[in-house]
C-alpha cells in the first residue's frame, strides 16, 4: 500500500491596495495536477471577496466565477509574489 501525503500550505499576507494595507489569506488546493490557490480578502465595508490563483505556464491568473472589484485585479502582481515566496520556504 502506497501512502503519500501532501502538505497543506495556508498562509495570511499584508498586502498594500487601494492605499490600505489589507490581509490576503491564501489556500493550497490539494489533490489536483495543477497549481490553484484559493485567496480571500475583506472589503472596505467588510465583504469577503473571493477569487483562485492559478498557474498556467509560469504565470499566475486570477479565475473567478463571481464578479470582483477592479482593484483586486489591479494587483494580482503582488498575490503572484506573495505565492512565490511562500512555496520557495515551504
């Protein structure tokens, strides 16, 4: 019997938008072949919003089903980062 685990990779980041600095958490979604990251952030009025990171090729892309506000998509650059380094320590 073959047993493998896979870590999970969770982690919350600070990250500068809008003018405010706001916490990103960020979720490894295991069991799949590619890479996805599920990613959740709060609003001004306090709304979650939720999208996925997902790497095709070398780049990072934001995929959603619902509808988000331009400036999270104004700095997907940074959530790009932030993956980054966190698989690079993990």
């Amino acid at each position: 019997m073959l047993v493998q685990f896979n870590r999970n990779i969770q982690f919350t980041k600070l990250i500068k938008a809008e003018g405010h600095l706001r916490e990103f958490n960020f979720r490894k979604v295991n069991g799949l072949m590619e890479e996805l990251f599920t990613v959740d952030v709060s609003d001004d009025r306090g709304n979650r919003i939720m999208f996925k990171m997902r790497k095709e090729g070398n780049e990072w892309f934001i995929t959603t089903d619902n509808p988000i506000p331009d400036w999270v998509k104004t700095y997907s650059s940074r959530y790009k980062e932030a993956i980054e380094e966190e698989l690079k320590v993990s």
